[in-house]
C-alpha cells in the first residue's frame, strides 16, 4: 500500500480531481499558500500496483512532479480503499510493477554505504575461496549470500534505462571495483594459504570440481548471467521482495571472480583466464538482461515520448548508450571466441562419447557423466582433459575403453586429449519366485 501526496496548482485543481474521482479514489486536501506555491496538496492512499497509473493519469493533465511524494504504508481505511484492491490486485487492472519514481528510489536504498559494500564484498570472496578449495558447494553457497553485488547491478541497470547519468556511473563504478576487491581479496587469501602449507602447493586446482565449474564457460554459464539479470530486473520493478534474486546475481560472479584469484595464486594461467572469461560475460549478461527486461516493462527515461528512439534520444545520451553497447560487444565478442569454441568442443565430446558406447562391446556400460576441462591454452584449447564417468557391472573389466575413447576424442577433434575414466559398478539381486 502507498500514500501519494502531490501538489495541484489552482488552475488544475478541478481536473485533477475529476481524475481521481475517475479512479474512485478517496483523497483529503490540504490548502497551500506561500513561497510561490498557490494550490493544494492532495493525499490519497492507493495499492502499489496502482501508483504508475494514478502518476500517469496527472502527469498527462500537465500535474507537474516536482512536489510529489511517495510513501509506504502497512494500510489504509477508506469508502473506496477495497473496490480499488479488488480491481488493482486481483482485477482486471491487475500488475506487479511499480511507478518510476519509486524504482529509481529503490535501486537507490539498496545501495549499503561503501565501507559496508566492500567489506562485505571482501568477506564474501574470502568465504568463496574457502569453499572452492574445500570442494564445498555449501560454502560456495554461504558466499553468494553475503555479496552486495546486487546493488551496484541493479542501480546501474535503473540508470541506463532512465538516463540517470550519476546512477549509471556509481552502479557500473561499484560494480567494477567490487568485481576487483572480490579478484584480489581471493588472491591474498589463496596465496596466504598456499604459502602457509596449509592448502598443499602442489595439488591441482583444476581437479576440484568447484573450481572447475567456473573454469570453462559455457553455453550453460552465460544462460545463468542472463536469467540473473532478469530476474533482478523483475524483482526490482514489482512488488515482489528482492533479497532472494541478490543471491543469483551473486552465484554468477563472486565464486567465479574468487576462481579467478585462485588462478592467480597458483600461477595458473588457464584457470585465472578462463574464470575472468566467465565474470566478465556474466557481468556483462546481468546488465544488458536487465536492461531488456526494464524496457519491455515499460520503463523510459524522464521526458519519453511516444515516437521513434531517434526522437527521444539526445546526443547526450546517445553518447552514454553507445559507451554501454561498445563495452557490451567488446566483451561479448571477447568472451563469445571463448564460449563458442568450449560450446563446441563440448558438443563433439559428447557425441563421439555416445558414438563409442553404443558399439557392441560396451552395450554393458551407462553413461553417468562428461567432464570436460579445458587446460592448457584457454583460446586454441589444445590440450583438453575429458573425464567419463561410466556405470558397469560389478567387476566387469573394460580394458580398451581408455584408449578407445582418446583416439576417437582426438581423432573427431584434431586436438590432444587426455581421457580419465571413472567407472561406478553396480550389481543387481536376482529375481525371486514368485
């Protein structure tokens, strides 16, 4: 429930409140007079849901905003409060969405203070690390918890699709630096430990699974970019709380900004790029994602007409838009050579993986799962570890199929592969008479 508190100058105070008696709404008037003000404030209480409408139908009567006031309030008891909730919740009128004015104020006090930002920025990359190379998806979890990233995401989406150039710069600005602090955060940690024997020196970073996940974009891993940015954009625009959509805006960047410092650490180039490959794509993702879905709601910048873009676009603002599309195809283009190229690797992996269990020698096996890990050279991918994960009778020996398996691998592909295969038996009791 909102309260809506606007001042009607006198030469528009019968319109607009034949406007209101219009929308059946209950409203108290309050008489103004002084510091150049002659008119009315009017207040009336209305669903969320209804706010964009009600500040439409003023603002196309020539109801100015520069004095309105929106604010939030747990109920309200009027003649016409009901029939207004019936039609504006569960009506015909029914939408989730939320006036303009309240979204830019929203995006806004989301945003913690900058202390708070990056220290929490820093716990949750320190909590990332940890669960990475513990293996430990419930850590991993913890850490998306506790990042903010969610606010700088969103404030810079709000201001892109307003045109609010100072919310544009701080939400990209803290994005990015955030992104940084996470990176390096995770490097001193990971170096700390690896220089304190307490995360032995030698193992091999690229067998943890967790690690690996954030490794080797995919096809998959941009998909979870894009479903974040929506769903943040969705959830800052409606009604609906947007604590929850902060988590998978975090689960799209801090345990791969984390994979990243963790590569730096161990000197792993492949790891360090293929992980900053996935931040940026993803970051990237969030934010043209949730600028699409802003624009499909019906969010304009202030002043937006109906017409053509051309019409309503400034040089001003061009010049903004187009700074935000070069960077979003640069990266694009940077990280789409990478993502095409493990898309179709992966793809040719796992059809000759299928093509060779389906010969007759192996009618026994069930495939389980295909682990591809791209080790070496992250843009030619020359050197590529394939694991397969295969279930088999209890104690029956498969002695060729490594061998099998790396020649066709290598043969399809042109490229060295190194095949691991874990088997997992399986026995089956016998059937008992019936």
């Amino acid at each position: 429930m909102r309260l809506i508190q606007v001042f009607v100058p006198d030469d528009k105070r019968e319109t607009a409140l034949e406007v209101l008696d219009t929308e059946d709404i209950d409203y108290v008037r309050t008489a103004e007079n002084g510091d150049g003000l002659d008119g009315e404030v009017v207040t009336f209480p209305v669903p969320t849901q209804a706010v964009e409408h009600v500040l439409t139908s003023l603002r196309d009567i020539g109801i100015e905003e520069d004095f309105v006031i929106v604010s939030s309030i747990e109920a309200a008891r009027t003649p016409s409060i009901d029939a207004l909730e019936e039609r504006y919740v569960n009506g015909q009128a029914e939408d989730d969405s939320i006036a303009h004015e309240e979204i830019r104020s929203r995006a806004l006090n989301m945003t913690p203070g900058r202390v708070t930002y990056y220290a929490m920025t820093v716990l949750s990359a320190l909590v990332a690390t940890a669960g990475l190379l513990l293996d430990s998806p419930a850590i991993v979890v913890g850490s998306m918890v506790i990042a903010p990233q969610v606010s700088a995401a969103l404030t810079g989406t709000v201001g892109l699709v307003l045109n609010d150039r100072r919310m544009v710069v701080d939400g990209l600005s803290s994005l990015a630096l955030g992104l940084v602090v996470a990176i390096t955060s995770a490097f001193t940690f990971a170096w700390l430990l690896r220089s304190g024997a307490v995360v032995p020196s030698t193992i091999d970073i690229t067998a943890i699974v967790q690690v690996q996940n954030r490794i080797s974009p995919g096809l998959l891993a941009l998909i979870v970019g894009i479903c974040a940015g929506a769903a943040g954009a969705f959830g800052l625009a409606t009604a609906i709380p947007v604590s929850l959509v902060g988590v998978m805006i975090a689960v799209a960047l801090i345990p791969a900004a984390a994979a990243v410092g963790i590569g730096v650490a161990w000197g792993n180039a492949p790891v360090a790029l293929g992980a900053f490959v996935l931040v940026a794509v993803n970051a990237t993702s969030i934010l043209l994602a949730g600028l699409a879905v802003f624009w499909y709601l019906g969010y304009r910048p202030d002043g937006w007409s109906r017409g053509s873009i051309r019409d309503n676009v400034s040089r001003e603002q061009l010049g903004t838009l187009a700074i935000v599309l070069s960077l979003g195809a640069i990266v694009f283009a940077g990280g789409g050579v990478v993502l095409g190229q493990h898309v179709v690797y992966e793809s040719t992996v796992n059809d000759e993986i299928r093509t060779v269990l389906d010969d007759e020698e192996y009618a026994a096996l069930e495939l389980v799962e295909v682990r591809v890990t791209f080790s070496d050279d992250i843009l030619s991918s020359d050197e590529t570890e394939v694991t397969v994960v295969v279930q088999r009778p209890a104690d029956v020996p498969y002695p060729d199929l490594v061998t099998d398996l790396e020649t066709r691998l290598e043969d399809r592909t042109d490229r060295d592969v190194s095949v691991v295969v874990e088997f997992v038996d399986s026995a089956r009791s016998p059937q008992s008479p019936s």
